[in-house]
C-alpha cells in the first residue's frame, strides 16, 4: 500500500466535508456519498461545489464508496445510522474497517455492527468527545469494539487524534450520549433562559449571576455559540439527543431532560427551515455573533403568532 490511501465517507455534511478538507490536504484520495445527492436542492449544490474545489469524488451509493476504500467514515445523522451501516456493507472487502461517527445509542451502534460483521467488515464506533468545526480531524475520539485496537494505527496515520476507550461494543457510545445529556441540554436551556429573560428585560442581570456562579465561562460568547450551532444544526442535534433519551431509557429512567432538550432542538430546526434566521446557505445564516439578535427574531416571530 503507498503512502497514500483511498478513504469512503458516508455522509457529507459538516464533519464529513471537514474530514475530506483535511484528509485530501494530506494527499490522501476521498471519495463520498450522502442521501441527499439523490435529490435537487441547496445542501446537494454545496456538496457537489465542494466536491469539485477540493478533489473529491462524489458516487451513486454508499456501497460504491465502500468498494475502492482503504477505510469508511460513517458520519451522518443519528437517525440514518443504522441505513448508513447497512448502504455501505455490500461494497466491503473482508477486514475492511467502518469507522462510526454518529451519535446513536449503544444499540443502535451493536446492530450497526452486525450489518457490516455480517458481510466481513470491521466495525468501529467512534464516540466524537466535542465539537468537530475547531478541532476538524484532530477532534477528540474514543473508539470502541472490538476492532478498535486493530484500527488505531491506520487513524493516527491519517492524523485522526482517537484513543481506544473500550473493546466491548456500546461502551464509548454510551459515554458520548450521557455527556450529550448535559451539552445538548445547556444548549436548550441556554436558548430557553435567554430568550424568555429578553421578553422580561432581565438578560444583562442573568448573564451577571451565570458569571458570578461559573465564572470560568464567558456566558456572552458561549450563548451566542450555543444560538448559532443549534440555529445551523438544530435537526442533526434532535436526532441525536431522541437517541440519548433511549440511551437513557435503557438504563431504567425516564428521559425527561433528554426529551426536552429533543423538543427544544427540534422547534429551532424548523424555525431555521422555515427562513426565520435567514436563508441557509448564506455566509452569515447562523452566525451572529451576539445571541440576542436571535433571541429578538425568536420573540417576534412568537408575538407574530399571539396577534
């Protein structure tokens, strides 16, 4: 095998298309598929111009990824895990590696390795331990399975930062989804607590006791981050925090927060489809940097609907 290699993504939204800017820069070959090539519209436009700018080549199936490949990056929503695993297993030479990125509960991650287990691949779940955009390829990774020991050095070539957290199947995943119980959920509150002390005209009082009570957070500049990823990514977040509550739910208690925090996440994700915060696909959609001018778009749009 020559210093560079071909690797599959499965998924190319946000994190995959930060892998294959990394992964290409490395000289590595790309190649990529996501469900929704399949259809016209704004997201499948930026995939294919991304495509084109940074050398990767865009297949018809998830299989045809999986064919050519030295190693697939599943990294799609939690709720097409399962049909991720699958759509890529027919192509897999036996041992090929499947690195699971997605945020699924451990039993979803246990049945999407006996799709790939069962055509000879090498399953791996990855637990993502933070938000990928600053770290990109670097971002922290547990891995899990009993393929993850196996997979370590491949990843550490291509410039993965992934430690092995377990060999039994479900472990890391479970570690991302009670930590998701917490990350998910403050960025519900946060949205929640803010906006409604907007209406009130309490904000800057507070924004002054979160500081007082947890000062080594800088409240401004993390709600607003908090506004802008859930404005940007409100659904991949829903899907992701339905699995935590299973992952909960599982464990023998009901997941009221995690339920919440799904509702909440999945209320901004239709308001950002329905144009609220702008148009996506514009440079600035989700990105102000002060939180209360979404919080303002938010109280409009509720007053809107009591008149």
């Amino acid at each position: 095998m020559s210093d560079a290699l071909r690797i599959g993504l499965i998924g190319y939204g946000e994190v995959g298309r930060i892998l294959a800017e990394d992964l290409r820069a490395a000289g590595h070959a790309v190649l990529a598929y996501d469900l929704k090539l399949e259809s016209p519209s704004a997201d499948a436009d930026t995939m294919r111009e991304h495509a084109v700018r940074f050398g990767v080549t865009l297949t018809a199936s998830g299989a045809l990824v999986a064919s050519p490949s030295d190693l697939v990056v599943s990294a799609v929503t939690a709720s097409q895990t399962l049909d991720a695993a699958r759509a890529c297993a027919a192509g897999l030479k036996p041992g090929d590696f499947v690195l699971d990125f997605n945020s699924a509960s451990p039993a979803v991650k246990r049945q999407a390795a006996e799709a790939v287990h069962a055509h000879r691949g090498r399953y791996v779940e990855g637990a993502v331990m933070t938000s990928v955009p600053p770290y990109r390829i670097r971002v922290p990774l547990l891995l899990g399975g009993p393929h993850a020991q196996a997979v370590a050095p491949l990843l550490e070539r291509l410039g993965f930062a992934a430690r092995v957290g377990s060999a039994e199947l479900g472990v890391v995943s479970a570690t991302k989804m009670c930590r998701s119980v917490m990350i998910k959920g403050l960025e519900a509150m946060v949205i929640e607590s803010l906006t409604a002390a907007r209406h009130y005209g309490v904000e800057d009082a507070v924004l002054a006791s979160l500081q007082e009570t947890f000062p080594g957070i800088d409240w401004q500049k993390q709600a607003s981050y908090f506004f802008q990823r859930v404005i940007q990514h409100g659904r991949r977040r829903s899907e992701e925090v339905r699995e935590v509550a299973e992952t909960v739910r599982d464990a023998g208690l009901t997941p009221w927060s995690a339920e919440g925090t799904a509702e909440r996440q999945a209320w901004m994700a239709d308001l950002a489809e329905d144009g609220l915060f702008g148009e996506r696909g514009d440079p600035a959609f989700g990105r102000s940097p002060d939180w209360r001018t979404e919080a303002d778009r938010l109280l409009a749009h509720l007053n809107r609907r009591k008149s």
